[in-house]
C-alpha cells in the first residue's frame, strides 16, 4: 500500500482544502459585500487574504503527507494552484469594483 | 477444445440474455443497454433537427406563413427540449455505459438491473414528451419553461404537463445513469488502474457523473412543485398567495449552470480519447488535464453561489460571479493547449474523428469568445435575448458537444458494431456539417447585434434583416445534409460495412484489447494494468493474489455473473461479487411510473394510484438476490473478506445524494418562499402543531435505532426490523393524524404549499425506509448467511440513518421558521435573475416574452 493510501485526511486537505477554499472564499465575499458599502472593504481584503494562504497551507500540508516522492501529487498540485489563483482573481475583483455600485 | 475455449463458451452461456422478444424487454447487460441509449439518442438528435429545419424554414424570408406562432413556439420550445435533454445527457450516458466498462476492463456495471430501469424511464419520458404532438397540446414554454408563463393561469392546455412530467422521468434516468457510473469507476478498475492511470474520457464521465447527481435533483423539483400547482393548486410560483415566480427560474438554473459543463466534459473527455489515438501519441500533460476536469466541475458548482441570494445583488457580488466564470477559462485553456501539443507531437492521421475534433477546436474557442461577450453586462443589455445569444449558444452545443459527439462515434463504432464507417462519406458529413455550421450560425450573430430578437415567428420586409437569414437557413439545410450523410454512413456500414478488426485504429486504451464486437463477458481474464497506455506499454505481471484472483473468475463454475471490485484510489483486487442477470422489472417499475405520470396527466386519480401500487410492487419484486434466490454464493470467487463496504452501499450513499438534493431544494424553494413572501406563516394561521409532529419524529429516530441495532447483533435481528417496522409505520401515523388537520389548506398559501410538501417528502422517505425493511426481513429469513444479506443491512443501516436526518432536519425548519419570524414573515424584496438569456453568462433579467 503507498503511504498515500496510508494517510487519507492529507490527501483529503490536498485535493477538498484549496477547493473549499475558493468556496468559502467566494460566498464570504458575496455576503460581505453590502457591509463593505456600509462601512469599509477591509473585510473583504482580509477575507481573500485569509482563504489564499488556507488553500496555501492545505497543499503545502496535503504535500508534506505523501513522503519521499515528492513529484506524485503533481494533478492535485495543479489543480490547487487553480483555485490559489482564482480566490486572488476574485480578491483583485474586489479591490476594484466599487462595493457600492 | 482448449480449456480457454470452454471457458469462454461457459462465461458466453452465464453472461448471454435470452433470445427473441423476452430477450429483449429483460437484457441488463451494459452493451444493450448503452447501444440503445445511443441508437435513442440518436433518433432523438434527428427529431430535434428536424425541427430546426422546420424553424429555419420559416424564417426563410420574411413575413413568411410556413408556420403560425403558436406552431412556431411550439417547435423552438420542443426543439430545445429535445437537444438539451433527450439527446446530448442521454448520448454521452450512452456512450459511456457502453465503453467505461471496456476502458476499465469489468464485465459489467455494478447494478445491471438499475441500469435497464434508467433506460425505460428515458425511452418512455422521451416518448411522452413527443406525444403531445399527437394531443395537440405540445410544449410551448421554451426549454427552461419559465414561470408564470407555464403555470396554470397562462398555459391552461396540458402541453406543459407533458414538459414537467416527460422530462422528470428523462431526469430520473440522468441521476441513475450517474450514480451507476460513479460506483463502476470508483470500484471496478482493473488491478493497477488506479485514479491517476485511468483514461481522460473516464475521468470527465466521473466528474459529470457527479455533477449530475447534485444538478438534476434541483429541476425535478421544480418540476414537480410546478405540477404540484397546475394540478393540485399549490401557490409555489403565484404572487398572489405568497408564491414567488421567480423561484422557478433559481431552481432551474442549479440545474442549467452546471448543465452546460454536464454536457461539455465528457465531450472533452471524447476529443482526448480520439486526440491520443489519431496521433498516436499519449495525450501531453495527462495530469494537468485531469486536474482541469475536476476544476472544471468544482467551478461550475460555485457558480450556484449566487443563488443562494433571494434579494437584489450589487454589482461587485455580480462580478465575482463573472469572475469565477471567466476562471473556468484557465482550465479549458489547459484542454485545449494539451491537445494542440499532442497533435504537434504526434503524426496526426486525419480521419473522420480526427476532422471533428479540429472542427471542434476551431468553433469552440470561438465560441468561447463570444462567450466572453455576452458576459460582458453592458454589451449583454444589447445583445440580450437576441439572436446574437442563440449564435452564441450554438457555437458551444454544436461545436463543443455535437461534434466531439460525431467524433466519438465514429471512432468507436468498429468496436462497438465490428464494422468499418466508410472513411469518405464520413469526410465528406464533416465538411458539409462543419461548412454548413458556419454559413447558418455566423450571420445570426450580425442579426443580433442589428436587433433581431430570438423566438420571434417572423420579421417584416423592411428591418433588412432577410438575407442573412437566407443564408442561415441554406447554412442549415447544409448542416441538416451532413447530418444524414453521417447517420446513412453509420447505417450502411451496421449493415454490411467491412468487418471490423479488433483494433481499427491503433488504440492505447484496454477497450480496443477486447472482440469486435466484444463479447457479452467483455474479457474472459480481466486485465492488469500498469500504466496510462496499457496496449501501448508492457503487460505489467500480476502478484499472486491478484493472478490467482483472475484465475477463478474466468471460470464462472455456477458462481453467476461474478465481477471483480477494487479498492477505490489504487485498484488493489477486494472482493468478487456477481450481478444481476437479465430481468423484465426495471421495464414494470417503468411501466408503472409511466401510469402513474400518465394518471397525473389526464387528471385521473384512480390510475394515478393504480399506477403508484405497482411501482411498489415491481420495484419489490426486482429486490431478489441477483442471480434469484437460488444461486450459489459459496462458489464465488475465493478472496479474503472484502476490506470495504460493498457496491451497493456506495451506490445508495449516492442516491442518497440525490435524493437529498431533491429533499435539499425543496427547503431551498420553503426558504426562498419565507423569505421572499409577506407573511410566513400568513396571519392567523399560527404556528404549526408541535405533538403529533414530533411523536412522529421520536418514533423515526427511534426506528433508526432499531435498525443500527439488528445492523450489530444477528440474533438480535429478526425482532429489531420488525420493532423498527412498527415504529415506521407508527411515525407515518403520527403523521398522517396531523396533516389531516391541518388548521390551513395548502392551496390558499404558498405557506400551506411548502409545509405540506416538506412533510409529504419526509413521509416518502419514512415510507420507502418501511418498504426497505421489509425486504431486510425477508432477506434474513431466506438467506441468513449469505454476503448478499450481510449487504442488504448495510444498506438498510445507511437507509435509515437519512430517514433519521430528513425527519430531525424537516421537524426542525418547519416548527422553527414560523415561531422566529413571528408570523408576519421577512417580505424583502425579490429581484430578477441574470438568466433570461436561456444559456451561458450575462446579467441583465427580467421574464422573457
Ligand atoms: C441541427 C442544427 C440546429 C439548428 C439549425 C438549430 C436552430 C435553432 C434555432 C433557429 C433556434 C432559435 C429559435 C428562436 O429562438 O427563434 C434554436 C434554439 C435552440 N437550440 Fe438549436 N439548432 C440546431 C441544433 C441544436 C443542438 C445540437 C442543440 C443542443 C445540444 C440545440 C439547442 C437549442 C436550444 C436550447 C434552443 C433554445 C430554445 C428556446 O428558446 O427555448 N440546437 N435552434
Ligand atoms: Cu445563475
């Protein structure tokens, strides 16, 4: 059995943590929105901030859980990076739209 | 002889179905069925072209008296309605019923019977659906049948009843498809095959597989709260009595959004399979394009996000919709640019299959930027339910489904019917398809931006609107050409092309290894696989267990229909089990739901419960032991005790799934309604009563808890299910006494209307849960020993524990939300969804028409 195998809740972190991430990222965004009109976008700012370095550490951790062969994880790898990318192009939607229009 | 020759006559005669008629209505195996799903589908595809035809031709030129308005209304809304749900779903299961257990190299899906079952419900919705051409009342409320315009008030003929009610049936067999899909791809790969070995094609089927599984729900939901209210007056969508048009449209479009990727994925996953192969070369970046799969399905699901909300949506909370739509760009970049490497790579044999999917390429980035387009809001408020969207949509469901589909056919029609396409015709079908596209399909785009609306019977002389619509209709004529010259291709060589070899094309994947056509057991010993290419790469050997394994189910020696199941990541061989052979009950459970729609159709209640009681009976008398009572378990193959939970248990967890969404989406429309109406509950109807309703929910719980115990204690068992049987039928009681008094009537409110349907759905479940007992009991009695039974309460366990949760979490939001709002509800405004365009991105929204 590869230690891969042996270790299922990392590789759970690898492939659900950046995905959920993106998630939770995108519907905390959407309900804070009309409190950013409100008062101020600081929230959102460090909502996206807070997501990105979760999805970070999930496939940081995911990857540290399968040991020696580090170049086995190489698709959940990528498909982290998609979400890492896709929670700091919602975070850039929210530094530039006007949180009231 | 030799001793493989008997034992492939032997597995021939254990895997074979009867001949003649009774062959026929009982063949599970997954050839017939995937063939017929194809054959259906395809039937379907030239039905809903000939509509368009028919579409074009009015449009012709203008002020054209080919059709009247109604008939034209008519044939868009049936033309959609077939496209979207009675040929591309139903193809690609199709396809992939046939040939996953191939690529994966089993012998049959996991649940033959339930598969049959999903065929007859979709021939016959099919058929229902197409019937109301012969009433007289046909469909004419587009294909996303918006509300009010479908409901009773609106569309008193009973056109959209053959809508609601054949499409619900179509759905049904969508979910069932997809749950047996996943448990054959998660548990029956070849030793070796593991998650990361698997063909691309597999992979996008178990994405869209479980997309299905969570999309589908939600439209039969909508469907049937929408019969609910044309039947029975039920005030889901009327704002007059607390209903709320609008919930219509969120609840269609958790289904209609990931629809689109459902449909677009697994073609995809075709366009890999015909890449690699008419190339010759394994596909570049194999795992880059898996993770774009799965990130593909996981994004298209976040697009629901933004219906969640019932109130008005502020532009930055719209962007981040746009946003994570524009996000599934990277992924299918990723697609795209690992084809163009393979084909660059390769040596490219341009064949038939090979020219579809260039042409695929080619329209679907094109369609993809006008995507991009529509997208945009401001340039969305011209465009917005013109022509330039139904251009649009086109370019995606022609180009990136219809042509991956003709691809895929092609290309595995030697295996599938051991004869040769012949090579020109099929060229020559894509040049005419391909030309005829364009010419039909680009101008529609000017005509939208010069305003032409879409669903409009005809336009005058003077709007200089009629010569690109000239052109579009001979473009379709075109395109309708090619169209016959592809199927007339296929048809010669099914009846006297050249006979196939076994691998026509050079192929990389365990599908071309078998027969073709294959033989009913697929492989008489299963493959091992050792790595992404197996007929291009070293037979990898065996370890014993797994050889020894292989061994004894060559040989089937009165053991029935054995398959061997794998564990789920790495394929490690875990237990042999047999499966069902061929059986007429899937068609009578069918046939019974048919009577029972048909019942609900003409307003006969009699029928209607006929038909119900017959449900229950055939679905009853399906639940025997595959093989009948009387197979011999002990003669399975010999492997330790499995290390997971058997077959079954996944495939209920799935349908669980499923059936949560439903009961999901009903409290999605229960909260939308709270929150949307003025009022909830509507004043002096009160709070609803708290006795009988939770000695209901005491007694389900408590059945729940026998059944965990006859799950743990064998000798306990006999008594426990039929203590946990009465509390079953105690619950439904209790249930009964308190919806028959009921203080209000659920047709005066949308209140009554959702609170009645919760409870209803809750003791459904607890219904079935009771039904499901009985079969528990009945196993254990007759076959106290046998693994089968062992199964069986497992499944009843996990069966139980939903009828737990649905009663707990239906008791809980019905007796809490009236008590918080303090009777006079939220009643916040409700604003449009983005979604009249019908298909693909955009914002702007009001009702169409
Ligand atoms: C065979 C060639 C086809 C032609 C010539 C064609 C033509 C048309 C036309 C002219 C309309 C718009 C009618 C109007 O709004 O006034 C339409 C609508 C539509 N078509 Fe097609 N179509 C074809 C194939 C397909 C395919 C393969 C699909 C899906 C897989 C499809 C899905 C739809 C849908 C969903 C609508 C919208 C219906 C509605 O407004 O409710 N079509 N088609
Ligand atoms: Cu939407």
């Amino acid at each position: 059995m590869s230690s891969v195998e042996r270790r299922p809740w990392r590789r759970i972190a690898l492939v659900g943590g950046p995905s959920s991430a993106w998630a939770a990222h995108l519907l905390v965004s959407y309900l804070l929105v009309p409190p950013a009109c409100e008062t101020t976008s600081v929230p959102l700012h460090v909502t996206t901030a807070v997501f990105a370095v979760a999805a970070l550490t999930s496939i940081v951790v995911g990857v540290r859980g399968v040991d020696g062969d580090r170049s086995r994880p190489f698709a959940a790898i990528v498909l982290g990076a998609i979400f890492v990318l896709a929670i700091l192009l919602q975070g850039a939607a929210n530094a530039m739209v006007d949180p009231c229009a | 002889m030799t001793v493989l020759e008997t034992r492939g006559d032997e597995l021939r005669e254990t895997w074979a179905s009867p001949p003649g008629l009774v062959g026929f209505v009982s063949a599970v195996n997954h050839k017939s069925i995937g063939l017929r799903f194809i054959v259906t589908a395809f039937a379907f595809l030239l039905i809903g072209g000939l509509e368009a035809m028919l579409i074009r031709t009015q449009l012709i030129r203008p002020e054209n008296g080919f059709l009247d308005a109604e008939a034209y209304n008519q044939l868009f809304t049936m033309h959609g309605t077939t496209m979207m749900f009675l040929f591309a779903v139903p193809m690609i299961e199709g396809l992939a019923m046939y040939l996953v257990p191939l690529m994966i190299g089993t012998r049959d899906l996991p649940f033959p019977r339930l598969n049959a079952f999903g065929y007859w419900c979709f021939l016959l919705g099919g058929v229902l659906l197409n019937w109301s051409f012969l009433t007289g009342s046909v469909p004419d409320g587009g294909w996303f049948a918006y509300t009010p315009l479908t409901g009773p008030e609106y569309s008193p003929t009973a056109g959209i009843d053959y809508w609601l009610l054949g499409v619900t049936f179509v759905e049904i067999a969508g979910v069932v498809g997809a749950l047996e899909l996943a448990v054959l791809i998660l548990r029956q790969r070849a030793p070796g095959m593991s998650l990361l070995r698997m063909p691309l094609f597999v992979w996008s089927i178990l994405v869209s597989s479980g997309m299905m599984l969570v999309a589908f729900p939600a439209v039969i939901t909508a469907s049937i709260l929408l019969e609910l209210e044309r039947k029975l007056g039920l005030p889901f969508y009327d704002p007059g009595a607390g209903g709320n048009p609008l919930l219509w449209q969120h609840l269609f479009w958790i289904f209609g959004h990931p629809e689109v990727y459902i449909m677009l994925l697994p073609a995809t996953g075709i366009v890999s399979a015909v890449v690699a192969v008419h190339t010759r070369r394994p596909i570049v970046a194999y795992e880059l394009v898996a993770a774009a799969l799965v990130a593909i399905g996981i994004i298209s699901f976040g697009l629901w996000v933004h219906h969640m909300f019932a109130v008005g949506i502020p532009v930055l909370a719209q962007t981040l919709f746009a946003v994570a739509s524009a996000t599934i760009a990277i992924p299918s970049g990723i697609q795209v640019f690992a084809w163009l490497a393979t084909m660059l790579q390769g040596r490219p044999r341009w064949s038939t299959p090979m020219l579809y999917v260039v042409g695929f390429v080619v329209t679907f980035v094109a369609g993809g930027i006008t995507g991009v387009m529509v997208a945009a809001a401001p340039f969305d408020w011209q465009v917005h339910d013109s022509f330039f969207v139904v251009a649009h949509f086109h370019y995606v469901l022609i180009g990136g489904v219809l042509f991956p589909i003709f691809a895929g056919l092609h290309h595995w029609f030697p295996k599938m019917v051991g004869r040769v396409p012949n090579e020109g015709a099929g060229r020559l079908s894509f040049l005419l398809v391909f030309v005829g596209f364009h010419i039909a399909f680009f101008p529609q785009h000017i005509l939208g931006l010069r305003g032409m609306p879409r669903r409009v019977y005809t336009y005058g002389e003077t709007v200089g609107w009629d010569g690109y619509n000239a052109v579009s209709t001979i473009g379709s004529y075109l395109l309708g050409l090619g169209v016959l010259v592809y199927a007339y291709n296929l048809w010669r060589a099914w009846r006297r092309g050249p006979v196939a070899p076994d691998d026509p094309w050079g192929g990389d994947g365990l599908e071309w290894s078998t027969a073709s056509p294959p033989e009913v057991y697929n492989f008489r010993e299963l493959p091992v696989v050792g790595g992404r290419a197996p007929r291009w790469e070293p037979a990898p050997v065996p370890d014993n267990r797994t050889a020894s394994t292989i061994a004894a189910l060559a040989a089937p020696d009165g053991g029935g229909r054995q398959q061997l199941r794998t564990t789920m990541v790495a394929a490690e061989p875990d237990d042999a089990f047999a499966v069902a052979g061929p059986t007429p009950w899937p068609l009578g459970t069918a046939v019974a739901i048919g009577i029972t729609l048909v019942g609900v159709l003409i307003d006969h209640a009699f029928l209607a419960a006929v038909g119900a009681i017959l449900v229950v009976a055939a679905a009853l008398r399906w639940t025997s032991p595959p093989g009948g009572w009387r197979a011999r378990p002990e003669t399975w193959a010999d492997l330790e005790p499995p290390r997971s939970r058997p077959g079954g248990w996944h495939g209920l967890l799935l349908g669980l799934v499923a059936v949560a969404c439903i009961g999901g989406s009903f409290l999605y429309a229960y909260f939308y309604l709270f929150v949307t109406a003025d009022g909830w509950p509507p004043s002096g109807v009160g709070s609803p009563g708290l006795l009988l309703a939770s000695a209901a929910v005491a007694a389900a719980v408590a059945g729940s808890v026998a059944v965990g115990v006859a799950g743990r204690r064998t000798e306990a068992r006999t008594p426990a299910l039929l203590l946990a049987g009465v509390l079953g039928m105690a619950a439904l009681a209790a249930d009964a006494l308190d919806v028959a008094d009921l203080r209000f009537s659920p047709s005066d409110h949308a209140y009554g209307a959702a609170f009645v349907t919760l409870r209803g759905f809750a003791m459904v479940v607890t219904a079935v849960g009771v039904l499901v007992l009985g079969v528990a009991l009945r196993a254990c009695l007759r076959r106290p020993g046998d693994p089968w039974t062992s199964a069986v309460m497992q499944i009843t366990r996990l069966f139980w524990l939903f009828v737990a949760a649905t009663t707990v979490v239906v008791w809980s939001v019905l007796q809490v939300t009236p008590r918080v709002s303090g009777g006079d509800g939220g009643g916040r405004p409700a604003t449009g969804s983005h979604h009249s365009l019908g298909i693909g991105g955009g914002t702007a929204g009001e009702l169409p028409r």
